[in-house]
C-alpha cells in the first residue's frame, strides 16, 4: 500500500483502500468505458472551478453564503427540461430569498449534473422478502427493486456523463439565457406553491425586488446593461464517490498545469470515505477544485485538522468547505470543538450544514422520512454553534426538488404521516418539496439576520 506522501497522480488512490466502489462485473468492459471517459470533453473547465473557489473564499471570509442543494439521487429517468427548471426554479427562488433577506451575496451550487452515485449503510436491502443489494445510484445501476436490475454496469459511467451533460447544457442556459434575470422573479414561483403562505410570502418579496430596480433605475443605475442582473452562476456538484469516473474526467489545466476533475465545478466527500488514509482523500487532495467534506457525529477535531491538513496545505480560501451533518439533537454539542480546532490552526474553511442526513429516521410503516422542525433545529443550533465560536455559519447544504413530493414530514403546510406514500418519489433519501424549501429559505434568512435568536433558541 502507498503511504501518505507519494507521488500524486490521477490514478495514485489506486494503491489505497476504497471503500463504496462497484464491482464491475467485467474488467473489460469497465476499462472501455473509461477509456471512453478519459477522451470525452471536459464538462467544466479549470477556470470556472477558480471563479467558484474565489466565491467560495468570499464565504470563508464570512462576506457571502453557499446554498448548495438538490437531489439526494439523481435520476437518468429524469433528464428533462421541465425536472431541471423546476429544480432551478427553487434553487433561484430560496436564493432570492437569502440574498434579498440577509442582504448578502449567495453562492449558488446545485447537487446536480453528476450526482448519480451513492454509498449506502446497508449493502442488501429487503424487497417483498427477498434481499437484494441497495441501490447504489444510476451511475452504477438500475433502480428497478430486482436482484439482476442491481449488477453495476460500467457502461453506466458513460451514460452519466451523457446525462450530466445535457443537465449542466440546460443549467447553464437557463442561467444565462434570460430565465434567471430579476425582472422574472415572480415567474419562478410554481403553481402548487403560489397559494401557500410561503408562496404569498414570497410573492411579496419579489414585488419589492421589482420595486428596488425600478427604484434603482429612477436613480439613474443602468439596469438594461448590468449583467449581473439578468444571469447568475449556479454551479454543479456531486459527491466524488466512483472514482473511477472521477479519474477519467480528470484533466490537466493547460494555463497552470494543475489536474481538474472536470466532472463537477464542485465535488465532496461522503460521510462514509472521508478517511484520510483512504483512495478519495487521496484522489482529492491533487486535484485543485473546490472540495466539500462531510463530517458526523462521530469526527473528531484532530480527523477535522487532518482533513484540513490533507486536502488544503496551502489554506486557500475556498478550497475547502467543511460540511457539518450532526443531527438536530447533537450539534450544539459536537460541532463547537471542531469549529474550535479548525479555527485556532487558522484554516480558512466554509463551514456548512447539512441538516438532512443525520435526521433520517423510519415511521412505524417503514416509510424513510425526515422532519421539517428537526432539519430546521439543525441549523438553528449550527447557527448557534458558530455564534459560540465566533465562526462564521457559512452556508446550507440541502436535499430538495420541485415536484410536490410528500418526502420530508411537516413545513407550514404539514405533510402528515398518513401523507407520505402518496407522493414519494425520491430514489433514495427524502427531499424537501419546493414549499418547504421555501419555507427553510426565509426562516435561515432571518437566522442570518438575527442569528442572536438561534443562540436563544438552544439555550432555552
Ligand atoms: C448525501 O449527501 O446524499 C449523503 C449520503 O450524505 P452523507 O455522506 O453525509 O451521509
Ligand atoms: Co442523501
């Protein structure tokens, strides 16, 4: 095995322990499709992974705040222009929300255009009495509840990356070409949501938004020509999990000579292959684009430190983001001592909350499900817990669609237990549907405004 140390190179994690990989079941045919992978185009390129990690260092420097959000899983069967408007349209809608509400610049980064693989708990699980294995992601299998649906095809890769480049083909169109400018702010709005009390809410909001630019050209402020105004970045992310396809997609930067893997602008590691010693850590830690990591309840500040060792040596701002998944009952608990250890090594890190993961649980009907206070009570005491240490809560990180799906319990208009069967689709864990999302939206807004209420909260 290769020690900490060696050469780096794209394909160096090789000699370490990777853990969540598939078995392909033919080596022949998963060095085909790599070999595919490794001569098709880029799908991002170096210098837009720099513009991100600039963005990213404004957060760290506690001047902006990441919204990343999307699917938990997503679908190849979903791949169309009505499934990526509508994700955009909440991803553009919360962060009008955040920015208009904590009057502050939002880096806005989808898990989208990749996020097709996931590692799981429970290699096998249940169907109709049979055991099968998990569903691992459409990058590695079908879905469908069968033993044979569920043989990792390499070829599969292939097809991701098809997929995620008709996804980010559309993204970047939408965002570009008119359907992201301010002036169509109300037309982000969904007909299930716009008579909902976030829906009204929000509708208010965007009649000030389209106040304060007709009040900003009255003053005299172009606002024909400010493209600021009429397009917006949103960037694409996936969890780094199938190396694989991450070391074919893997390129050289031809103006600094640095390695990118241009499947993503933005890439994470799981909770699950954080290791330090481990192949994704190792693979990461060459390649210059922004990095998340997601931390448990079970890390600990010195595992902290090293990750920030690892994969940020030089501490550049915005190459790391520190992703915190602690559960709403623990955070206030565990995550002080690692925003203390990271802060007194001065690393420059985002710190970010992911309030989903650690508050899974199943309903007596064996329905996987989240609560919507108990996401919202996560990121009060994250708020919370960076007030103590006088970090900065740098962002959220959130599991939503747009589609009226009855996944995650609760929000204003509460989504019942009895409710959940009825409109769950998820592939894998449950999302916040595009109300809730709202809902989240304006109540971490007023956190940022008054994050003293969040301290209060926990305290009580
Ligand atoms: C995820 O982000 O979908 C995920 C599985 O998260 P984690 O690695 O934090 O469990
Ligand atoms: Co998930």
């Amino acid at each position: 095995m290769a020690v900490t140390g060696s050469v780096w190179s794209p394909s160096s994690w090789r000699s370490f322990p990777a853990l969540h990989q598939p078995e392909w079941p033919s080596e022949e045919r998963a060095e085909a499709a790599r070999a595919r992978l490794a001569s098709v185009p880029p799908l991002v390129f170096a210098g837009e992974a720099r513009n991100l990690r600039a963005a990213l260092a404004e957060v760290a420097a506690g001047r902006a705040f990441l919204l990343q959000a999307g699917d938990c899983a997503e679908s190849f069967h979903d791949v169309s222009a009505i499934h990526i408007r509508e994700k955009l349209k909440i991803l553009l809608q919360m962060a009008a929300v955040l920015t208009y509400g904590a009057t502050l610049p939002v880096t806005k980064v989808g898990r989208i255009a990749g996020q097709f693989a996931k590692a799981r708990t429970s290699p096998s699980e249940e169907v109709g009495g049979e055991e099968i294995p998990s569903f691992r992601g459409h990058m590695i299998h079908d879905d469908a509840p069968t033993a044979p649906a569920r043989i990792p095809d390499p070829e599969r890769m292939v097809q991701a990356y098809y997929h995620a480049t008709s996804t980010l083909n559309l993204v970047r169109a939408f965002t570009k070409g008119g359907f992201a400018d301010l002036t169509r702010v109300h037309e982000w709005t969904q007909e299930f949501v716009a008579s909902s009390p976030e829906g009204r809410r929000y509708e208010q909001l965007a009649a000030e938004i389209e106040r304060a630019l007709r009040f900003m050209a009255a003053c005299g402020i172009d606002v024909v020509s400010e493209p600021k105004l009429h397009q917006v970045d949103v960037w694409t992310s996936h969890e780094g999990l199938v190396l694989d396809y991450e070391e074919a997609l893997t390129r050289r930067d031809s103006t600094t000579g640095d390695w990118y893997c241009c499947s993503g602008h933005m890439l994470w590691i799981g909770e699950r292959t954080r290791d330090p010693h481990g192949a994704h850590v190792e693979f990461f830690s060459g390649v210059h684009n922004p990095l998340g990591v997601k931390l448990g309840p079970t890390a600990t500040p010195d595992e902290a430190l090293e990750l920030c060792e690892r994969l940020n040596p030089e501490r550049i701002p915005g190459r790391l983001t520190l992703v915190a998944r602690m559960g709403a009952e623990q955070v206030f608990e565990l995550l002080p001592p690692l925003l203390r250890s990271v802060r007194e090594a001065e690393h420059p890190v985002v710190w970010a909350c992911d309030p989903m993961h650690a508050n899974v649980f199943k309903t007596e009907s064996g329905v996987k499900t989240r609560r919507f206070d108990a996401i919202m009570d996560e990121i009060e005491g994250f708020f919370a817990a960076c007030r103590l240490e006088r970090v900065w809560p740098g962002g959220v990180h959130i599991e939503f669609t747009g589609e009226d799906v009855t996944e995650c319990l609760g929000g204003s208009e509460a989504v019942l237990e009895e409710q959940l069967s009825s409109r769950y689709m998820s592939l894998c864990d449950p999302r916040l549907n595009a109300r809730q999302s709202l809902d989240l939206a304006f109540r971490v807004a007023e956190l940022m405004r008054h994050p003293g209420r969040a301290a209060d909260a926990v305290d009580a």
